[in-house]
C-alpha cells in the first residue's frame, strides 16, 4: 500500500491543465440561446443517428454535454425519439443497412424538420463515396439543410453550425 502511495507521489500529475473557458465559446452558446428561443420558443431537441460512421463525430457531438460546454443549459437537449425532436443530427456516410432506417427516422420527424449532415463523412461521403456498400452523402438520402465540415468537427464548429441554421430561420 505505502510503495503505491510513494510512487503517485513520485510521479505527481500527468494529465493536462484544465483549459480556460474561452469568452467566444459563452458568447456563442449565449447567442445560440437567443436564437432558439426566438426560432422555437422553446429548447431545441437534437435526434442523433449514427448512419455509419467511425464514431469520431460523436464523440465531437457528446463533448458538447461535458462540464466544459454544457449545452443543456442553453436549451439544446439530446431525445431518443425523432417524434419528439426539432433537428435531425446525422453523421458518417450513409450505409445501405440505414437508408430505410434514417428515412423513417426522417419522415417520424414534426414539421418543421431541420437537418445537419455532421462531419465530411456525411457532408460528401468522405473517403467512403457511394459504392456498394454506401449511399454517400446524407443529402442523398434525405433534404439537407445544413452542413458542419470537418473530420470531425470540433465542438465549437458544432454550435456555430447550429446557430448559423438557426439564423437562417
């Protein structure tokens, strides 16, 4: 037990430092509030589906509830049904096995039904394309209205997509 003890103080700290919460990340988040708000009148609730992708953009997406951003706070939630969701969140590109599954999830959806294809993957196929296996790009799939590029896309390019598909409402 002691030589356990002896060697984490030995080693002391290895992880990073906590970086600084950036002021352009509040203003972002605070200015995606607003913009809900004014749009829906309400939270905004996100529908997530993994159309095949390598979980990379995912990973992006659920940094967005972490301590650090804590997006909930500023009225975007995450559901579990399209039936109750005001956007439809896709990423990778669309595999055979979900194109009828990401249509039913499309056509589940309440008017109005705003799409974002997340990710390069699922902006143009990526490396992927259309072959066989892929349809390629959400937008062949179903109506995109916005794209977040990037491979992934990072948290903050997450909510400056959303906010700028919501300035455009």
């Amino acid at each position: 037990m002691f030589s356990i003890l002896r060697k984490i103080v030995k080693t002391g700290h290895l992880t990073e430092k906590l970086p600084t919460h950036d002021r352009a990340v509040a203003q972002l988040s605070t200015t995606c509030q607003t913009e809900i708000m004014r749009v829906f009148g309400k939270s905004l609730s996100i529908r997530m589906v993994d159309a095949g992708s390598c979980n990379g953009c995912e990973l992006e997406m659920n940094a967005l509830n972490n301590s650090f951003y804590d997006i909930e706070r500023f009225g975007i939630h995450f559901v579990a049904s399209p039936r109750h969701a005001d956007l439809l969140l896709v990423t990778g590109p669309v595999s055979r096995h979900m194109q009828a599954a990401l249509k039913r999830t499309y056509d589940a959806m309440p008017a109005p039904k705003l799409v974002i294809a997340m990710g390069d993957c699922g902006a143009d196929g990526g490396e992927f394309g259309v072959s066989y296996a892929s349809c390629g790009a959400v937008a062949n799939v179903i109506p995109v209205d916005a794209v977040i590029r990037g491979c992934p896309p990072t948290p903050v390019q997450l909510l400056q997509g959303i906010l700028e598909l919501l300035q455009r409402f």
